[in-house]
C-alpha cells in the first residue's frame, strides 16, 4: 500500500462529505463546504473564510534555496516533554469523524487506535480529542484511553472544556496511562457540535486555567490560541505548551490564518512555553514555514482523517513518513542541518 493507494481508498469511503482533492483548502466549491451531508462535517463553520485563511497565509510565503554546502542529511528529530519523537509533527486530536461519516467510514475506536499507533509507528505522537460521544461517566465510550494503552503511553489527550471538576477528576485515569501530556482545547467553547448535543463546554478564566496547570501531573497544553492577549494568559497561568490554532476553521467564522498570527504571538512567548500551531499544514514546505514563523512543532488535521479513513494504522503510518521525508527535503534545500538553523531568514 502507498500513500496514493490510501488516499483512493479514503475518496471511496469518504464520498458526500470529502472529496480527497489534491489541494485540501476550504475553498467555497469543495464538497465539505457544500452542507449537503446537513451539518459542519469536515469543512470549516459558516463560510469557510477561517479554513481557507488557514490554507492563504501559508501560501503567501516562499522558501529560498541554500544549497552550496555538503551533503549532510538534516536532524529531524524533536524532543517532546522527554519523548524523543521522529519529527516535531504530531497527529492532531481529531474526533467525532463517525458522527457525521458513519461507522463505515470508520469508527471512533478504530480511529484513535489508527491516529495513536500510526504515529507511533512513524516514530511521532498522535494526540487525541473529546465530542459529545465520549461520556466520561462511562469510559467504555473514550476509545482514546485503549489507544494510548496500546501505545504505551505514547500520546497526549486534548479535553473539551467542561465543567472543571470533571476535567480534574477525568485527568487522573491520563496520568495513571502516563501519556505525554494533557490539555483543553479552550476554543471547544465555540464547539457546533458539543453545543448542538447538549454537552456544556465553557470559555475558562485564567483562575481556572491557573488551578487545572497546578492539579495535573502532567505538562499541561492550552489549545486554540489566536492571540497575543490569550498566549500570554495561558504562559502567565503556567502552560507548558500553547497551541496556536482556529480548530481548522471550525468554531468561529472570520478568523485570520494562523500563520498569519504565529510570528506576534511567537515574539510574546517563544522559550516560555512549547508553541505548536495547526491549520492548512499539509506537507513538510508548509511545516518548514510554520517552524520558521516561530512554532516549535505542528499538528496535522485533515490528512489524518484521509489517512486513518483510507488505510488504518498504515495509512496514518505513510501520511506521516511522508511529512517526515518533505520536511527532510524542504531543511535540505533551504539550507537547515537541524530545527535549530530554521528562522525567518529562509521564507521569501
Ligand atoms: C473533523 C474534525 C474534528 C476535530 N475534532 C477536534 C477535537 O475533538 N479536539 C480538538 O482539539 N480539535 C479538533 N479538531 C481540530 C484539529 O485538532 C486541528 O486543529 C485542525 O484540524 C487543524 O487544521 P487542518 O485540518 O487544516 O490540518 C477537529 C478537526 C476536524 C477537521
């Protein structure tokens, strides 16, 4: 199986929701953007400007070649709270992909063993999300806790923020895993699809967020950052990782690419807290960029689901062997023995 074997695969399963097109960019005309499924499917909320600004920002920059200089292969590889990971690119917490696909797509269960065990398999970390089906009361339906089990431990959680007793208590059966970290995606507040089930979620305080950085054992993440203001609460409230995002354009209209906020909030919090971004990343050039506007790891969405839909465990595998190879390519040609050498001076 390859990569273009996978993604036929995925055009098959996915048909009515995702068309598998060579440029996945939330461009208006795509099926995802389309609604006929009757819901946020795949796509972006309203109309698609947040996803398609995701896919924008990173195409206003170029790379410059640098390639008078030796032969040597560059070091990819990424230290992750302790974890020495292939790469710093991580499979993003995706969840909810039945909800709107059906189980023949594929199922929960099978989609996180499928994200967590791939990436491990590339030598990477697959994190994990929360929807309105996983009912912590009943941890039969997180389906995430057996993957990471599988895994080793291998793996991050990402909570929706709920109610902050039930974050606190949940957290503890993560620890006891010994994942890699824990966090909330604090933009699940705008979340169409917790709030279309009923499922509170909630904007936090920094009080909060202060008291879930101090209980949890486990380095903590804030996901969904797209300002300065909020970066620096989430660093100030004792994060170790914040994670530049818009949710791939799904929780509010009108946002601007996170490439385009990355470099400002990069300058506010670089060397305080790990930034990660995510949007639009969809192979090793656009990794390289994100790296050089400032992030220090990235996460990928969309070609996750494709990938897990598409092949399982090897698809997930060969979708991130396949970052691994262009960000080797793309740190050749540029220039850029290690992470350390990328910076701003290689976009044009
Ligand atoms: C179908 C779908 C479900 C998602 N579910 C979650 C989730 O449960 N938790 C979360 O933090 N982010 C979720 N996200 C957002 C991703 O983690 C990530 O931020 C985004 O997909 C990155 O953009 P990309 O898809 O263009 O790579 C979801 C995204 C998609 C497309």
């Amino acid at each position: 199986m390859d990569l273009e074997e996978v993604r036929n695969q995925a055009r098959i399963k996915m048909k009515g929701f995702c068309g598998v097109y060579k440029e996945c960019d939330g461009d208006p005309s795509r099926l995802c953007q389309g609604h006929s499924y009757g819901g946020l499917g795949i796509g972006g909320v309203g109309s698609g400007a947040s996803f398609a600004n995701n896919v924008k920002a990173l195409k206003k920059y170029s790379l410059r070649m640098r390639i008078v200089d030796d032969n040597s292969e560059p070091e990819t590889g990424f230290d992750f709270f302790g974890f020495r990971a292939s790469m710093p690119v991580f499979g993003a917490p995706v969840t909810g992909v039945n909800s709107f696909g059906g189980d023949a797509v594929i199922t929960e269960k099978d989609f996180c063993h499928a994200t967590v065990m791939g990436c491990r398999d590339a030598g990477t970390i697959g994190f994990r999300g929360d929807t309105y089906t996983y009912d912590y009361s009943n941890p039969e339906t997180c389906h995430c806790l057996a993957a990471f089990k599988s895994a080793g431990g291998t793996g991050v959680k990402i909570m929706k923020p709920r109610e902050q007793e039930v974050i606190l208590r949940e957290v503890r059966r993560y620890e006891d895993l010994g994942i890699l970290a824990f966090g909330i995606d604090i933009d699940g507040c705008g979340s169409v699809m917790m709030n279309k089930h009923g499922k509170p979620v909630f904007k936090k305080t920094k009080n909060e967020l202060r008291e879930l950085a101090s209980s949890i054992k486990l380095p903590f993440i804030v996901k969904g950052i797209m300002t300065v203001e909020d970066a620096v609460a989430c660093v100030e409230s004792g994060a170790r990782c914040v994670v530049i995002s818009n949710h791939g354009g799904r929780v509010l209209d009108h946002t601007p690419g996170t490439a385009e906020v990355l470099p400002e909030i990069a300058a506010a919090v670089k060397g305080k807290a790990m930034i990660i971004a995510d949007g639009g990343i969809r192979n090793g050039y656009d990794v390289l960029k994100m790296l050089a506007l400032g992030a220090d790891a990235v996460l990928i969405g969309r070609d996750i689901v494709r990938a897990a839909a598409g092949g399982g465990v090897t698809g997930v595998k060969l979708q991130m062997d396949m970052f691994r190879d262009t960000l080797s390519k793309a740190m050749m040609m540029t220039g850029c023995r290690s992470l350390g050498d990328i910076n701003r001076e290689i976009l044009a």
